[in-house]
C-alpha cells in the first residue's frame, strides 16, 4: 500500500546535460533542469523569462525555446515554474502580487483606483462615475473617478452615464469607429474589418 498523500507529491526534478533552451548557453559543465515541455533550462535564465512576461502584462508562462525552428510555446503552470527557478521568498511574492493584480484585471470588472493604486470593484455597469472606498476609509477623501478614462470625475447629474473629460471615450467603440472597411465579395456593401464583442460593448459608452 502507498503512504498517504503520495499521489499529491511533486514529480521529481529531473537533470540533463544539455543546452540552456531559453539563452542558447551550451557550457557542458552546468546542470540544468528539464521541464514539462522537455525543454531544459536553468534557474536564472527561467526566473529572468518569467519576469519579464510578467512586465509586459502576460497572465500565463509559456516556453520560448526554439525547436526545429519553431517556437516551442508550452504552457508552465506558475507551481512548475516556482519550484524550477527556485524562487525566493521575496520573488514569489512579487511573482504572486502581480499574478493577482492580472486576473482581478483580466477576469473581473475591477479597474485600479488613479488616487491610491488600489483595486476597485465597479458594482453598477452603467454607472461610469465610480467613488474609491478605500479612498475614504483610509484617507477620510471622497475621491470619484471615471470608469471609462480613469480621471478624476468630472461632470454632474445622475445618472452618472457621461464624462465631462476632454478624451473620455469608449475604447471599444473608438476602435469600431476607426476601423477599415472591408468588401464583401459580389457585393457594393462595405463591412468593418473587426468584429464587435457584445460583452465588452455592454458598458455605458
């Protein structure tokens, strides 16, 4: 019978004499761990990929590697990339805080509060003129800002669906209304070259 938990464990690290798949480094003499993809790698080279996805925004970690001259682009789970880059305390908080801050962007209606930074949770979806209760319970400020361009609330009356900030546009519907046309085929009607998602244009623009 198997001790308890066993299924649970962690596979085990596996070490290959091999080139650095991410810089190319081919020093015979280093170790480097395989991962999931079955590319191999070593500790900094992995942490310095990883974080640099995450400065440019990338929710998920993905191989760079260069195989038979196509990129490699399996997905890591962030537990494989934690434990193979042997990330210290201190990265994986950083690694984990920005994880966080992209799938509260990413998958929920939450937008950062221009004032204190914070995350803010837009509870009414036609509402633009949004109050940051942070703002209040830390500061003791009422602070107002718009949904749409992220300023300072400007403008009156309820309800709040207008802006009064120079430049306070719709993204979405901006992109639809600067977007080329396109011919149907046998046909004098144009067409927009993007197509509208319903779900991003249901905000009050």
């Amino acid at each position: 019978m198997e001790p308890p938990g066993k299924d649970n464990e962690e596979p085990e690290l596996t070490f290959v004499h091999r080139k650095d798949d991410i810089t190319g480094d081919d020093d015979d003499d280093v170790m480097r761990v395989e991962m999931s993809c079955g590319q191999a790698t070593v500790p900094a080279s992995l942490t310095a990929w990883c974080r640099s996805l995450l400065d440019q925004g990338h929710l998920r970690f993905h191989c760079p590697a260069d195989v038979n001259g196509e990129k490699c682009g399996k997905e890591w789970s962030y537990p494989e990339v934690r434990r193979n880059a042997l990330l210290t305390e201190t990265e994986q908080q950083n690694f984990e805080e920005k994880l966080a801050k992209f799938a509260a962007k990413y998958y929920h209606d939450f937008k950062e509060c221009p004032n204190c930074k914070s995350f803010v949770e837009r509870r009414d979806l036609k509402n633009l003129r949004v109050v940051c209760i942070l703002c209040h319970s830390l500061k003791g400020d009422v602070f107002e800002f718009c949904w749409q361009c992220l300023k300072p609330w400007k403008g009156a009356g309820a309800p709040s669906e207008r802006c009064e900030n120079e430049g306070c546009k719709h993204q979405s519907l901006e992109v639809l209304a600067n977007c080329k046309l396109k011919d149907l085929p046998g046909s004098e009607i144009k067409k927009l070259s993007l197509r509208p998602c319903l779900s991003h244009l249901w905000e009050t623009h």
